[in-house]
C-alpha cells in the first residue's frame, strides 16, 4: 500500500466536566486545523471515557482537553488514568483553561505533556506539536 | 501676503491628512470592528430632537435623577465551596459596604445536579457555591435579612428551583414573598447561544422561564424575573453589535412567549431586566448601553404597544470583561476593570459587578475581592462622574457611535427574523457561528498584533512571581457529599415523593409549574431530585456544535 | 499491506456498505445518526467512515461528522472513524476502502460511508458503497437544478431531508420530473433496471429513516438477484487495483526526480513529461 503523503496528525479537542465555555477550544481547533492537522472536535459533556474511546477509535495521536470550571484535578489525571486502562498511554495529552501554576507541575507529573494558559499565542500552541510530531503521524 | 481663508474643517483635514500617521500597525476600529474616524466634529451630530433623562426613548437614562437621585448598586458576585464559607463572604462584602448580594453557584448546581452525582465529582464549590437542597439554603442566608436586601442569583436551567428556595428561607424567616427584591438571571436563551448550561430541550426551557415570570407577577411583584444576558454572549466572543443585538432579540423572545401565554405586556415588561459585558474598548460600551436603552424602548412602545412608561425601561446589570483580564502581570487588570466600570457609569448601569484581579487564575481572595468593591467606592466618591446625568450626551463621537449601534443591532433583528425568530435561528446554529467567527477574528488580530493585550502579546516579563490565589479545600467536597446525603435521610419521604410525583404529573400537563417546585423544595427534595423529575418529561438537549 | 490483505481474504463477513452524499448542510450527518440509532435498536453493529474535506493549502481539516453522532458515543457496537479526504477532492481517499474491508474483517454488520458532497464525491462514494444515497434538501440555492449531471446515474435512493420546510415538495417534484426524463444509464452504459426511489426525511426528527432502510434494503435485495452486485464488485476490485498501480506509480515517479538529479534536470530541460515518465516506469523498481 503506498504511503500517502506526510500523514497529518490526528488530535481529538475536546470539554470534559460540566463546564460549557468553549470559546477557547474552539478557536484553538481552528488554529490547529489552520496548521495542518486534523482535529475532532467532540464537544461539550465529555468523560474521560468518551474523550479515551474516541481518540482510539480514530486512532488520534494527541487529546487537547480544556477546562475552565477549577475541575482540572480531577479530569485531567482521570484521563490519563482511563488512557493506561485502555492500554494507549502513548497518546499525548495536553490542554488549557483556567490552571494555576503549581497545579500545572503536579499534572505534568501525572502524565499531562502540557498545559497552556489564557493569553498563550495560538503559535506557541502549535510550535509545541510541531516539535513533538515533526514529521507527521 | 493674502492667505486665502480656508474652512476650518477643510483645513483640519487637508492638515490631518497631511500629518503622519503612527506606525505602530494597530487597529483604529474599536475592539468589534467598528470604524473610526479621526475625529467626530457637529457634523456627525444625528439631527434629531435633544434628548433628555427619564424621557422616552431614555438614551440619556431611565431616571430623570440619574446618579444624582441614586447610586448604582454595587453587586458583586460571588460564592464558593459550601454555604457555610459564602455566609461568611456575604457578612463580610455586606459590613464592607456592598449594597446588594449576588449569588454564584458551583457547576454541578447551575446544571441541576447535586454533590453525590458521579459528574459531580472534582467539579464542587469551585466556581460557586454549592446548593443540594432547601438546608444549603437556609444555611446560605443564615442570619441574612431577606426582606431587608436584594438578591441577585446567577442561575438558569434550574433557576425556578432556586427561586423556590429563596422564596421558602424567606418564609422561614417570616418575611413574605411579596416582600422579596431581587434578580434572577434565568435567561436560557443564551445558554443555547453561548453559555451552554442548558438541560431541557428549547421549548420546555421556555415553558419554565414563562412560568417564573407569571407567577412573580403575582405572588413575588418586586422581583426582576430574568436577567437577559448579552454578557456570556460577549464572553463567548462576539462583537459589542452581537452582544446588543442578541440580547435584545432574545428580550424580545422572552416577551413574545409571555404575550402568548396571554399575559399582558404591561403586567410583566417592567420585572425584565438586562445584564450587559463592560469590555474594555472604551467609548463603544458606552454607545452600546445607550443604544440598548433607545432600542428597547422603541420596540416595547411600538411594536408591542405597552402603555406603561416603566415597561419602556430597560435596566441592566453590568459585569466588567472577564475575558479581558490576563494571568500575566495580573495588577493591571485593576485599571483594566476600574476603565470597565468607568464606562459602566457612564453608560448608565443600575448596578454594577467589578472582577477582581486575580480571577484568570482562580475565585478571588477576599483582598482581591475587596479591591474590586473599592474601585467602584472610588468611581462612586472620588471622580465626581456620578455628579451629572449622562454627561458624555451630546459629545459628537458618542452620539454617532450610539446611532451606529443603534443600525447595527437592527440589521441583526431582520436577520434574526428571516431566519423565523430566535428559537429556529439557534437550532440553525446562526448565533453559534456568527459568535465563533467573531471569536477567530479576534484571536488572529491579536496574533498579528493588530490589537495588544498588554503582558500578554507585548510589554511582556518573564518569571513573575505567583501571586497569592484562593485554594478550594478539596475536604469540602466529601463533607458537602455527606450532607446532601444526610438532608435525604431526614426529610419527611412520604412529603417529598409525593411533591415529586405531583410536579412531573404537572410538567406533564399545563400548569404552571412553580407551586409545584415550592412544595417539592419545602420538603426538601434535592435540586437533582427535582430536575430529574422533569428531565423525565422533558428530556435533554443536544446542541449541534458548531466549531 | 500486501501481508494484511493475505490475511483478509478470509475474513468472514461481507458487510452491506451504504453510502451518504450530498451538500454540505444537507443534513447528513444527523441522518447517518437516525440511521445508526435504527440500526442498533435492531441490535445490529454498524461502522461509520464519514469524510470531510482537508484544507487544499493547509493539509488540516475539522472533522466534524462524529460530534453529529454523540449519543452513540461508548455503545461498543458502534465504531465511528472520522477521514479527511486528503488530496481526493470531495471524497474518499485510498484508505478509505481498505479501511472498510478492515471493517468487515472485523465483524460490523452495517458499515455507512459518508462524503461531502463536492467535485466528484459522488463518483467516489458509488465506487465503494453497495447502495448510494444522495440527500438533497429544499434550501438548496436553484433546486433540483443544481444537481450535477452524474447523479441521476450515481443515485440508487434519494432522500430529501428536512422535508419540514417549505419548498421540500417542489424538489421532490422536480427530481421526479428529471428521472422520468432522463432514462438514466448505469455505469457500464446499459439502461438501469433500478428505478431509484425519493424518500422524504426530517433527520432532526428522525422521522423517514425506517423508509429509507426499508429502500437500501431493496436495492441490495435486487442487487443480489440480478446478479449487478457481481459484476460491480469485481469492476470496483479491478478500479481500485488500477488506483493503487496508479498511486504506486506515483510516488516511484517523484521518488526519482528526487532522488536522480540528472534526470530531473534533462526533464527540465527537454521538457518531455511523457518520456520521462514512461523511462522512470521502464526502469526496474527499488
């Protein structure tokens, strides 16, 4: 089977938790898409469940989560947790939304690859996968 | 040497264009868009008759006094954890001078679930307070007076519960219902639009909303049944026009489904109340609440023919622009929010809500929150802005700015009703995208540094130092579990099961369903409780996204 | 891949494939949703492959088909793979039809394909589906005039959706009048023995969908009877073998100008495409 062209990198955005403002995630899917990828927006309500299921169904690289309700330590580890259950700990996870710092230590420690805060340059979101995934899926 | 006279206007053009511009690369259309000239002379003055305050169509204000007769009230948000903690927040803003309470509940309780739900979990007082049942109540307004204050409580999908709720503490208290002032913000509309803590579908969220209006303007007259929302619109990302227009609109939705329940216009319009985003372009917020204030009067004069003068003013709370604040070098939102408020003022706002500086990264502490309060002590004491009735009036600038709003918003009405009114415009996602483009926009212009954030896309510092943020204790989770599960326990069940059964009958009929939620809550039956009961006739809504 | 195909030879089941095209904002997507919902109260396991386009510029692409299908979300039974089309304008890329064989191989009941409804998706979804069905809706700019020549031929059902809006007779009319008219040709030029039906549709509502799998299923009924789903399918195997020759040939094409500067050079120089080309193909591959 040819290889197509560079594969483009697969990424599932998405809301987990109760939380409703999508602003955020909906603009960086834009960017993200601007930037070559293909990014599957799965919307508001997620659990870490739905997020994990959908990525490995569409056999996504990375999972954007963003979260602004101060839910973040929780959700976040939960999906990680749910990712080695499913056996796809090679996923990347990163998101954004209202963290504080020192929360954002402790959940790269759990697994978070990173987390970008209100005000980050689209650019600066989009270098990082870059970097990570330089040629492609 | 003769000079031929030129006209001074002509020459103040030929001059300015003449002149070099700056080169900086920034955009000279407000923060929406909007273009500006560079200077509005009485030319850009719209001829018509001078208007005046507290006379139709109230550009200049709905009070012939203006601040003059009385302040702004100064109602500021807040809620956190249990009510226990916010009882103890209130006492404190209220002996520091807050004139009015404003309640913020958690996420599990804005979407009508209580703390033992499985998606309730790490979600508890984070944002909020959080309310199970009737018992968080009482505890909420534990040694608060409500016949003496007014509240406002931020909630929508759920909000007639809550409504019931404060309606029974006040009973406990002994102070009747008739007796009650306040706001409740239930305006579901633009939870479809922006916020999206909707749970029921479209037509049984409106059937709620009207019930609420209907029984308040009997049973609970002083009370503002609804705060339409242009500020999560804002928030969302749409421009000032979209947020004028859309709120609006949505007024008018509200208005109609009350018509069509067969309620008279003048029984219900003067309890609608409006709550508008204070973003930080300045003199564009200021023609927007002005223009709000000309529309709404218009609209409810003419088109819906109401007779009464106090079913022509549109009142509105304003909240300064979360979205404008930034994590990096975070004092400066403090002058950011007191030009907020400042435009606020001069926009003429009943009452106001300032953000204190540290709310990008968590709640604000109690000194953060405190400064807020004084921002709007200074705008109130020390500027004298307050000493004189809507005194940018007349300025050529505002005057234009405020028609041009004015057009911009009716644009959007007349597409809004083609598209066959809100309800079918929102299930057409036209609200959405318009919102989400406006959102993009933005962002790239920010990118381009066509517009700054200060500290944030330029004059920015590394390594600044943490500043001192509010901590949840996480053990307020377990013990707010424990309680709710507790209230479950002691109620009297044959009561609540009863009052359970009896509203769903009801939400399966016609009534009006607000009795029925009061007896529900008097018998402690939990707010999930109560929500599920009605989630089984109603069902849930699924919003098609757009990105 | 060869090894994989090896392997599949055997696989078990041979889904039905029904394929959904149509223009953007036609609605199919909440259709394929409806359908999936019919579907699984049926017990039956369904499989989704639904298209949209990349950015021509960027490479990226919002795939927006599985936020449509939310309540599906965790039910093992359903299998949802969202694909761009990636340089196939409109419709299905290569993987695609690999991705559907997997599919069976792995023991879906039902598999649904859905395109975008763009330059010549529809040729691209007939190509793979056992059933076509293209969805048109009332707001559709010019009617039923706007339908390109093609997809009288391509169709096998026609929905018409959000039939609860003004104008959804006048499409159905329309497209009645087209069909009577045109006596449409199947593929390999013979007069069609199937006459294509219109189904009307409010997906929203999922009101109309038992009809139209009431109808897909008559259309593999007859498929099977006539003996046409034969003859297809071994047409689409000898398509898609000549697809991935073509594709193959390709990149051993722009591998060479890569890698062989001298050739490039002389192509540049000489400008003989053709030439060039067929020496690269004479040329013993590695």
């Amino acid at each position: 089977m040819p290889e197509t062209a560079v594969r483009p990198v697969r990424i599932i955005v998405a809301k987990v938790g109760l939380d409703g403002h999508d602003r955020g995630v909906k603009v960086v899917a834009r960017a993200l898409r601007d930037a070559g990828y293909e990014v599957i927006y799965t919307g508001l309500r997620q659990t870490p469940e739905m997020v994990v299921d959908a990525a490995l169904q569409e056999d996504a690289q990375v999972i954007g989560l963003s979260i602004h309700s101060g839910a973040h330590m929780t959700l976040f580890p939960a999906v990680v947790a749910e990712l080695k259950r499913r056996k796809a700990t090679d996923i990347t996870v990163f998101g954004g939304g209202i963290i504080p710092d020192d929360d954002i230590v402790a959940l790269k420690k759990q697994g978070v690859a990173e987390i970008f805060t209100p005000g980050t340059p689209l650019q600066t979101i989009v270098e990082w996968l870059k970097k990570r995934f330089p040629e492609g899926a | 040497m003769k000079v031929r006279a030129r006209d001074s206007k002509q020459a103040w053009k030929e001059d300015f264009e003449a002149s070099a511009a700056r080169d900086d690369g920034i955009e000279t259309s407000t923060i929406s868009g909007v273009p500006l000239k560079p200077l509005y002379t009485g030319d850009d003055l719209p001829r018509r008759e001078e208007e005046l305050p507290g006379q139709f169509p109230y550009t200049r204000g709905i009070h012939t006094s203006g601040y003059r007769g009385r302040l702004w009230t100064m109602r500021q948000f807040s809620g956190f954890a249990t009510a226990e903690e916010t009882n103890r927040r209130y006492k404190y803003l209220l002996a520091n001078g807050q004139t009015g309470l404003s309640v913020a509940f958690d996420m599990p309780t804005l979407m009508g679930q209580d703390s033992d739900a499985p998606t309730s979990r790490g979600e508890i007082g984070h944002c909020g307070v959080a309310i199970d049942s009737l018992a968080d109540m009482e505890t909420l307004f534990d040694g608060i007076p409500l016949g003496d204050i007014t509240t406002s409580m931020t909630i929508n999908s759920p909000a007639a519960i809550l409504l019931c709720m404060y309606i029974a503490v006040a009973e406990k208290q002994g102070v009747s219902a008739s007796g009650l002032g306040g706001t409740l913000q239930n305006d579901i509309l633009k939870e479809f639009i922006a916020q999206k803590e909707f749970i029921f579908p479209p037509a049984p969220s409106m059937r709620l909303v009207v019930d609420s209006i209907e029984y308040c303007a009997k049973e609970v007259p002083k009370w503002n049944t609804i705060s339409i929302s242009g500020y999560h619109i804002r928030e969302a990302g749409s421009t000032a026009a979209q947020e004028l227009a859309f709120t609006l609109a949505d007024g008018m939705a509200y208005v109609d489904a009350c018509l069509e329940r067969g309620m008279h216009i003048d029984d219900f319009a003067s309890r609608l109340s409006f709550f508008f985003d204070a973003h930080i372009d300045f003199f564009e917020e200021i023609a927007k609440f002005r223009a709000a204030r000309r529309i709404w009067a218009r609209w409810m004069k003419e088109r819906y023919g109401a007779q009464q003068e106090r079913s022509w003013k549109l009142r509105f709370h304003t909240q300064t622009a979360g979205v404008s604040l930034t994590a990096q070098q975070p004092e400066l939102n403090i002058a950011r929010t007191a030009i907020e408020a400042l435009a606020a003022v001069l926009g003429g706002t009943q009452s106001l809500h300032t953000n204190a500086m540290d709310e990008v990264l968590a709640l604000p502490t109690d000194k953060a929150a405190r400064l807020a309060l004084r921002t709007q002590q200074l705008l109130a004491y020390e500027t004298g802005v307050a000493n004189t009735i809507d005194p940018l009036g007349g300025s050529y600038f505002v005057e234009a700015l405020t028609d041009e709003m004015e057009r911009q918003a009716e644009v959007y009405f007349k597409r809004i009703e083609e598209l066959g009114g809100v309800i079918p415009a929102i299930e057409a996602s036209f609200f959405q995208k318009e919102i989400a483009d406006a959102a993009f926009r933005y962002q790239q212009e920010l990118e381009q540094k066509r517009r700054l954030m200060v500290g944030v896309n330029e004059f920015t510092v590394n390594d600044e130092p943490p500043i001192e943020i509010l901590r949840i204790d996480p053990k307020l989770e377990s013990e707010q579990v424990a309680r709710v599960r507790e209230v479950r326990k002691k109620r009297d069940q044959a009561r609540c099961s009863n009052a359970l059964s009896r509203l769903k009958k009801a939400a399966a009929g016609t009534d009006n369903l607000m009795p029925y939620i009061l007896e529900a809550v008097r018998a402690y039956a939990t707010e999930g409780e109560i929500m599920q009961s009605m989630i089984d006739v109603f069902g849930t809504y699924t919003e098609q996204a757009v990105v | 891949m060869r090894d994989l195909e090896q392997e599949l030879r055997h696989a078990q089941k041979t889904p039905g494939v029904v394929g959904f095209t149509g223009a953007p904002g036609s609605g199919k997507s909440t259709l394929v949703d409806a359908l999936v919902h019919l579907l699984r109260k049926q017990d039956l396991s369904v499989a989704v492959l639904a298209t949209d386009p990349n950015s021509p510029y960027t490479g990226g692409a919002i795939l927006g088909d599985r936020i449509r299908m939310q309540r599906h979300a965790l039910d093992p039974k359903v299998f949802i793979r969202s694909m761009g089309a990636r340089g196939h304008l409109g419709g299905l890329s290569l993987a695609s039809r690999e991705a559907i064989r997997l599919l069976g191989a792995f023991g879906f009941d039902q598999v649904v394909v859905e395109t975008v409804g763009v330059g010549q998706s529809e040729l691209e979804v007939a190509a793979v589906a056992d059933t076509t069905v293209v969805v048109l809706t009332p707001n559709q700019g010019d009617g039923v005039q706007m339908i390109k020549a093609g997809i009288l031929e391509i169709a096998d059902v026609f929905v018409v959706n959000k039939a609860d809006i003004e104008g959804h007779m006048r499409v159905v009319t329309e497209l009645r009048t087209m069909l009577s008219l045109a006596a449409p040709r199947s593929l390999g030029g013979e007069p069609r023995a199937w006459k294509p039906p219109i189904i009307t549709t409010v997906a929203s509502r999922e009101e109309g969908i038992g009809e139209l799998w009431a109808a897909v299923l008559e259309h593999r009924r007859h498929l099977e009877s006539s003996g046409l789903g034969r003859r297809l399918h071994e047409q689409r195997l000898k398509d898609e073998t000549a697809e991935v020759a073509a594709e193959l040939a390709r990149e051993r094409v722009r591998r060479a100008l890569d890698e062989d500067p001298g050739l490039a050079a002389r192509l540049f120089d000489e400008r003989t495409p053709y030439n060039t080309a067929e020496e690269i193909l004479d040329r013993k591959p590695g």
